[in-house]
C-alpha cells in the first residue's frame, strides 16, 4: 500500500529559503489544509497562497475525537456497562464540546490568516475520528488536488511509538499529492 509515485511529475521547486512553489503554472483549484491548533501546524498556512489557484477554494481540515476514542483512553477496558456509564457519557460530551469549541477557535484563527494571505474561498470542517482516516476520507470525497500538512518530524522509535498522522495520510493517498511541511521549514 505504499506511495506510487510513477506517473505523478513534481509541480513544486523549491525557492532558496526552502518554501515549495509550484511549477510554472501549476496551481491547484482543490487545497485541503490540515490543522491540529498546533503553531507547527499553521507552519503550513504560508503555502497555501502559493499554491492555491485564483478562484480555488481551500478546505482547512481539524480532527477531534469520536466518544470511543475518549472511552478507550479514560477507562482501563474500554466502555463500562452499567451506572457509570451514564456519567462517563454526560463527561465524554463535555470533552467533545470543548474539544469542538477549541476547533472552532482554531478554524475561525486560520480563516482570518488566510483571508489576510489573499485567500477568498475557505470552507471550514471539523471531521470526528482517528486523525489520519479522517483526513483520507475528507480529501478523497472533497476530490482535493493536493493536502498540506505540516510533519512533526519524528523519526525513528519516537515515530514507532506516537505513530504519524502525516505518514497514514501519505500512505494511503494514493492518487493525491502531499505536501508535507517540515518542522524546520522557513
């Protein structure tokens, strides 16, 4: 299930401070920008305008849990039967609502800097779920050209052991480009 890059010609150079700029003309009507409210992941703001056509829409993407994900981290097997689980439900809503309510902040905060940057067509989704699937799942039905996101930049048994969002996503889209932004990147 690996990347097939066969068939795929590079639309970036980059120019001398690093930053990734399309080929030519080469600009994309279809961008799915990720975030995670992170400072790295608004890394990947700046490239946006760089490489989202006149007129294309950007589609800014944040992934909160889904009830069982916050069941499976906050009970030791799972979801528990019986009286407690109606407390623990009443507190996994509260969870999500803030969750939500800092997801919208975030999304709100990325519109206005890319409205600043120039950006008129911004769509804003807040997707429940394992983070990398979501994404997938948002891209492939959206038919987005290319996804941003920026990388943590693990390696290693620190990448084995927290996983990658970045990596699950260049994984499993096949048929579009991913334009990872390094945490180093100027």
């Amino acid at each position: 299930m690996g990347r097939r890059t066969s068939g795929i010609r590079p639309r970036f150079e980059s120019d001398v401070n690093g930053t990734a700029i399309p080929k030519g003309n080469d600009m994309y009507q279809s961008v799915l920008l990720t975030t995670d409210g992170s400072e790295l992941a608004r890394a990947a703001l700046r490239h946006v305008p760089q490489v989202l056509a006149p007129g294309g829409t950007v589609t800014v993407v944040e992934v909160i849990d889904a009830p069982s994900q916050i069941l499976a981290k906050t009970t030791s097997a799972g979801f528990e039967y019986g009286s407690g689980a109606i407390l623990g439900i009443d507190l996994v809503d509260q969870m999500i609502a803030a969750q939500r309510a800092a997801a919208e902040t975030e999304l709100a905060t990325v519109r206005k800097s890319l409205e600043q940057a120039g950006v008129a067509n911004i769509e804003t989704v807040i997707l429940q779920g394992v983070p990398g699937d979501a994404i997938v799942a948002e891209a492939q039905k959206r038919k987005a050209e290319i996804v941003l996101m920026s990388t943590h930049g693990r390696s290693g048994f620190r990448r084995t052991v927290l996983g990658s969002v970045a990596d699950h996503v260049l994984r499993h889209l096949d048929d579009i480009p991913v334009l990872l932004i390094h945490p180093r990147a100027k």
